[in-house]
C-alpha cells in the first residue's frame, strides 16, 4: 500500500480543516449534478496534460472521484486524496481501481518520491498554507515528475462580493491567495515552473438564488471566517438579487479566476 499509516498531528487550523470537510461531506450527494464549472475546468487540465502518460498519478482533491476516473489514460496506477470522508467513500464504493485515501494536502499521507504525476482541479485553494501545500507535492514526486494544477485565485467572485456590498450584507467570499503567492510557493518548494497561466471562467444563473446554489452545492458557501453570518433570508436573497449586475442577456455571472500551474521536480 503506498499510503504512509502514520498519525499525523492535526495542525494549528484543525477546526478550519473539520469545518472544509463537514462542507463537502454534506454536498456529496450533490456535487456531481452541481460542479459544471469544475467539470469545463478538471477538462482544460486534462488538455494541458496532452498524451503524457506516467506510472503512477495522485489526484489531490478528488471528490466523488467522477472526474478522477477520466485521468486513467495518464496512468498505470491512480491514487486519490479528499479531506472529506464520505466523499472517500462515495468514490470509493464506485471507483474500485482506484486507491482513495483521506487526507490534506498539506500533509499528504503517502511516502516520498512515489508519483510521476501529480494532479489536482479547483482544490488547492482551500488550503491553509500555499507553501506547505507545495512542498509536499514536491515531497511526493519522483525526480523529474510533474504537477498539473488548476487553482482557484484572488480576484474570483467579485460580481458577488460587489453585489453583497451594494445590498449592505456582509462579505461572505473566503479569502484567496494570489497568483503570485502561489507562484512563490512552487519556487521556493523547488517546484520549476513549466507553464503557468490565468483563465477566466464564467458560470451564468437565471437567478440568484441559483447561482448561490452552484457554491452550497458543491461545498463551498459562507465564510469560514465568520461563523456568525447566517444564510440568506427570502427578502436579503431578494435585495442582492436587484443589485446584482445581469449581463446583457440578462443572467446572473459569476468569475472563476484560475491559476493553471504545470510544475516539474
């Protein structure tokens, strides 16, 4: 078995990290109806792979383990990590030729230089620490192995942070690190950096109730930071909807700002 059985220590945000799990444990029976988005981005990854194949790939992030399945093409061997345990299970129960393990990525429960591939879409930025986060994809490579990552950035969501300021409610969007602190962070691991681009994705609601629906039902929703904000209420729900800017086809937009890294040890 390639994952490493030794307890590691709950780190200093250990509640931040149960409240991250608790989330998409709760959203594990929707997140594949509900991650469109995710699924367009997890492809773009996938292109950015081109026809590269290695022996074996780590997926950090890997949710139900729908879009983990499509990289068996890369690989001889597939092994996925998740905070979320019911997702591990999920995948699991539905994937059984892939090794799916619980675990954070800043503290990867696998050995040293196991992977020649190293994967993940739209997970990486629920991370804590941006240089932890990194030092063990580059802990977990092989010599000369790569690092395909898409990572949600700063900058992302400002149609609702705009939108929740206009109607005099609190912000909710968690902070993001930058593009360059992630950059930094892959250097400073002694990650080389092969390709790194930044793309704009835009999902688009009839209304806002759902467009608040493709956050929740995939995890992600209210701050963190402040437990104290509440959801929505009918008539808030109502007020952020007219201050909201509408596109010209009058839909409801909402900006994915993503870091695409393609990284070599």
């Amino acid at each position: 078995m390639m994952a490493d059985q030794t307890v590691v220590a709950c780190p200093r945000d250990c509640v931040r990290k149960k409240a991250i799990a608790a989330r998409f444990s709760k959203a594990c029976r929707s997140y594949d109806e509900t991650a469109h988005i995710q699924a367009t981005i997890a492809s773009d990854v996938r292109d950015r792979m081109g026809t590269i194949q290695g022996g074996a790939l780590l997926d950090i992030g890997c949710a139900t383990g729908t879009l983990t399945a499509k990289l068996k093409t890369f690989a001889s061997a597939i092994t996925a990590v998740d905070i979320s345990p019911k997702m591990i299970s999920s995948a699991q129960s539905r994937h059984r030729d892939i090794q799916f393990f619980e675990g954070q990525a800043e503290a990867l429960p696998f050995q040293n230089d196991i992977f020649h591939l190293v994967y993940s879409s739209m997970a990486l930025q629920w991370v804590s620490s941006p240089g932890l986060a990194m030092d063990e994809i580059h802990r977990v490579l092989k010599k000369r192995g790569t690092a395909y990552l898409a990572i949600m950035v700063a900058g992302s969501f400002q149609e609702l942070i705009s939108a929740r300021a206009a109607a005099s409610l609190p912000d909710t969007v968690n902070s993001l690190a930058s593009v360059l602190a992630w950059q930094n962070a892959a250097i400073s691991s002694g990650l080389n950096i092969q390709g790194s681009a930044i793309t704009s994705y835009v999902d688009r609601f009839s209304n806002v109730r759902q467009l608040l629906r493709s956050i929740t039902g995939v995890g992600a929703g209210l701050s963190l930071a402040n437990a104290s904000v509440k959801p929505l209420n009918r008539t808030k729900l109502d007020a952020l909807q007219k201050v909201y800017v509408q596109d010209d086809n009058r839909l409801f937009p909402l900006t994915y700002q993503v870091l695409h890294l393609t990284l070599e040890k």
